[in-house]
C-alpha cells in the first residue's frame, strides 16, 4: 500500500476510532502515574509561600465558596490548601456565602482533619452557610460571632476554643478564598480588603483568573490561583516532598496530563487531516 493510499484513507477513517483514540487518551493518564513537567507560575508561587510563611499555631480564615458545577475545578486546590495549613498547625475557621457548598465542604474538611489529628472546634471550625452575598462579607469584616452565632451543627461559637480571639477579618493573619464566581474573590476584594488592610489570597475558576490577576498586580491579592492549571501547580509545591494524606490524589495533576494528551491527540489528528488533505489533493491535481 503506497503513502497515498494511506493518506486517503485516513481522510475516510471511521471516526470512531477517533472516539477510541480520545477516551485512550483520558483513561492512560488516569492509569499511570507519569505526570508531564510544568513550571509553576508567580502568582501560585507567591500563594503558596503566603501559607509557606505563617507560624505554626495561627488561624486562617478559609471563605470555600463553590458548589457541585466547580467542584471538579476547585476541590483539588481545597484539598492540598488544607492539607498545607494542617501539615503547618495552622487553625482554620471555615464558612461559606454559598448555599449548595455545605454538603461539598464539611466531608472534605473532617477528611483531611482527621488524617492530621486535628479535634473539631480546637484546630478547626465549619460556621456554616451566610446568605446576603456583599452584606455578609461586610458582616464578617465587621463581627464574625454575630454574622456567624452557632456553627453548622448548633454550637454557639462562643463554646468553640478555636474563635477566640477572632471577632473580625482583620483579626486574621491571612484570608483564603476558594471561589467560583459570586459571590466571592472580588467581593471580598471590594468589600473588606482596603478597608481592613487584610492579605487575602484565592482561587478561582480559570474563566475568572484573568479578571483578577489585576488584584494580584496591585497587592489586593497576595496570592492566585485559577483554575486546574493552578491547582496542580500548587499540588506540586505542595506535595514536592511529602505525599498526600490517605485517600488523596493529585487530581489536579491527573487531570492536566489528561488535557495535554487529549490535546495533544487533537492536535495531531488535525495536522495528520491537513496534511492528508493537501498532499491528496495535489496527487490528484497532478493525475
């Protein structure tokens, strides 16, 4: 069979297996554990030491504001982000200003707690869900055991060790916001950073990076990350020298080498396609 004859037929090649080549493309970075190289961007490397650089014993207020939609996408960053601050006996105090994050948080939250020893309501705290979006933000600015009385399972907060000492945002060494959209990274950014003078940092979902990349630029935001290319960027930083507690993986990092294969097996199917097509049509004029 002459090249010519392959190139026409590839030209007609059933696209199912274009369909089989993709989900081959998915399922072999899924099964091994090759990851392909990739640099870590400033912004993430400035997220990641922001965290690097907190004494062991402080409380971070962590704002998780995704739901079911942007899991995928922001899980893995809340993943390695708690694991980071538990591996550094920090404290978190937890809420959300989104309603369907709740159920997505709290399981996520008592798993890494408890692979780290961690005791509910002396190294962590989950408040709970606060509706009223940019008024709830300026709440938790202003008095936090008001906005937030009990937390998620009916405790007063003012039974829980882990809230003394912290009324409001600027009590915090460090605000962190896991956000998918509103509200969230910008109305934390707009409401309560100038005015407090807080150091926030966030991640977002990659359609939202670049609209606050100016926030990062301007010293609003200490640190960003955005979207699954971010994720994985801090995974690396995050487990460069240990591994991840029981029952986690590198999602962000699988996911990255399914893109760049997936990707790549595109890319390649369009060149091999123009190729064919050219090299064909010029076979044919030539006849």
């Amino acid at each position: 069979m002459s090249v010519f004859d392959v190139l026409t037929r590839f030209q007609t090649m059933d696209r199912r297996w274009i369909f089989v080549g993709m989900a081959l493309s998915i399922f072999i970075p899924l099964i091994f554990t090759a990851s392909c190289e990739f640099k870590v961007d400033q912004r993430v490397q400035a997220l990641y030491q922001v965290v690097e650089d907190l004494p062991a014993g402080s409380t971070v207020f962590l704002s998780a504001d995704f739901d079911p939609a942007s899991r995928p996408e922001l899980e893995p960053f809340f993943r390695a982000n708690l694991d980071h601050l538990f591996r550094k006996d920090i404290k978190i105090i937890s809420a959300t200003l989104w309603e369907f994050a709740p159920p997505i948080v709290v399981p996520i939250l008592r798993e890494i707690a408890d692979a780290h020893g961690k005791v509910y309501g002396e190294d962590y705290v989950f408040l709970g869900y606060k509706p009223g979006k940019e008024l709830a933000i300026k709440a938790i600015g202003e008095n936090i055991p008001k906005t937030f009385p009990v937390d998620y399972q009916g405790t007063p907060v003012e039974d829980l060790p882990v809230m003394r000492g912290f009324k409001q945002a600027k009590d915090f060494p460090l605000i962190i916001n896991v956000s998918a959209g509103f509200p969230g990274t910008r109305e934390y950014v707009l409401q309560i950073q100038g005015q407090y003078d807080l150091s926030i940092i966030s991640s977002t979902t990659a359609v939202s990076g670049p609209d606050y990349i100016p926030f990062f630029k301007a010293g609003q935001l200490a640190g960003l990350s955005a979207g699954m290319p971010g994720s994985a960027q801090y995974e690396k930083l995050v487990w460069a020298t240990s591994d991840p507690p029981p029952g986690t993986r590198k999602l962000a990092t699988q996911a990255i080498n399914v893109l760049n294969l997936g990707h790549a097996f595109i890319i390649v199917l369009i060149l091999m396609g123009n190729i064919a097509y050219f090299l064909t049509k010029q076979r044919g004029s030539d006849d």
